[in-house]
C-alpha cells in the first residue's frame, strides 16, 4: 500500500490506516474481489522471492516497484489501487484517513449539515498520521465531528 501512496512530505497509506481501512472492508464483505487481491498479493510474495530472493516487504523500494511494474495491468492490482486511494481519501469515519489528513493535505473543508467524521476545516495537526509502527496519537483517537485535537470545537 506504501508503494501506492508513498510517504513523501505528506503520509503514506499505512500512515494514514488505508491497511485498517482496507482490511474492514474485506471482513465486511464489501469488495467482491478480495479473493483475487488475496491471490493476486500472494503470487506478488512469490514472485518477489523467486525473482529477487527475498521477501517482498524485505526489497528496497525500488526493487518493490520493479516487481509491482509486471502487475500493474493486473485486474487485482487496480482494484487493490482503488481501495487504496479510497482509504486515503476517505471519511475518516471509515477506519482511514487518519485525523483526516488527506482532508488538509488538499484543503478540502466540508460543509455537510451533518458533516462527516473528520474537522470542520483543514486544521488537524500533522501528528494524526499514524507512526510506522501503526499506533495512532491518543488525541486523535475518538474526535467528534467539528472537533480538532486540541480538543475546541472548530465550527464555532
């Protein structure tokens, strides 16, 4: 997922919770293609072992990019590629976009009468993405809508 949306001077996927994101979506039973993502990451594995005699997650980037390179065609891919994106643009709500970082990263500001979960206004701190080891801030865990990490209502 890192390699979809890498970490550069705005977070990666894992960085933001699209793993957790993802994940909840498979156990609900909301992407019909999550046996041929499942399938297709487990070839990927193989392929990254047989080809470069490692595990996939133990390549350097660019190794991981040059394997990812044969599969991009793939149906699995795109679809992984989709839940990827969706996850990192998501309704924080939705077990992603942690602290709704994405959200600030582009300067979206929702207007919702009912809103979604993330800040009324591109304010969340850059703490929200969660950390490599894929704990998330304990301020940041359980904001109600309109509500910043600092804990003051941002709709006023």
């Amino acid at each position: 997922m890192d390699r979809i949306i890498p970490r550069d001077q705005d977070p990666s996927a894992t960085d933001l919770g699209v793993d957790r994101y993802v994940l909840h979506q498979f156990q609900t039973g909301a992407v019909p293609e999550a046996d041929k993502i499942l399938d297709g990451l487990a070839a990927l594995a193989e392929a990254a072992h047989i080809r470069r005699g490692h595990m996939f997650q133990d390549l350097s980037d660019d190794e991981q990019d040059q394997v990812l390179r044969d599969v991009t065609s793939e149906p699995w891919f795109g679809a992984l590629t989709e839940l990827v994106a969706e996850g990192y643009y998501a309704d924080p709500g939705n077990d992603g976009n942690a602290g709704a970082r994405s959200w600030v990263m582009i300067g979206y500001e929702h207007r919702l009468p009912e809103g979604p979960s993330g800040p009324a206004t591109a304010e969340a701190p850059a703490e929200a993405a969660r950390t490599r080891t894929g704990d998330a801030p304990d301020d940041i865990e359980g904001l109600r809508p309109g509500e910043t990490a600092q804990g003051a209502r941002s709709d006023g």
